[in-house]
C-alpha cells in the first residue's frame, strides 16, 4: 500500500490567508480592547479597575506571545509549505 499526498495550493494559500485574517483580526481587537480600557480608566478609578486593568495585563501578556507564534508559523512555515506544494504541482502537471 503506497503512500500518497494530498497537495492543492489554492486550499493551502486560503488557509494561510484565513490564518493572517485571524491574527491581525486578534491584534485589532486587542489594540481597541486596549483603548476602551484606557478610557473607562479615565472615569473608572477604583480599586476594583486597578485590579480589572492588572487581569486584562495578564491575559494581554499571553495573547501577545500567541500572535507572534500564529505570525511566525503562517510567515515561516505556512509560506515555505506553499512554495514547495506550487513546486510539486508544477513539476506534476508540467505547469
């Protein structure tokens, strides 16, 4: 029984678009998140904001490490699988 792969670039390249939608949609949301915080801080001077502010910094602090992953695998890897798969579709069909 032979192996065989699956290779469609087109899928690929949606995919990877898909995935650079997701994170810049998540770095937006993130930035908006960021100023609407800054203005209710504005009004909002309590004890209860002060800790509101430091939980939003703590999960921030996680989604930023996240991004950049997401960011490196669709730039680095993601790119690179589709060039190969374009390769592999040309030499196959004869494009």
């Amino acid at each position: 029984m032979s192996a065989s792969v699956i290779n469609n670039s087109a899928a690929l390249h949606e995919y990877r678009m898909q995935l650079s939608q997701a994170i810049q949609n998540l770095q937006d949301s993130l930035k908006k998140t960021e100023t609407a915080i800054e203005q209710v801080g504005e009004t909002w001077k309590d004890d209860n904001f002060k800790e509101f502010q430091e939980n939003f910094n703590q999960d921030k602090e996680m989604i930023i490490p996240l991004t950049a992953s997401l960011e490196d695998y669709e730039q680095n890897i993601l790119f690179h699988l589709e060039e190969k798969v374009r390769d592999l579709e040309e030499f196959r069909f004869g494009i």
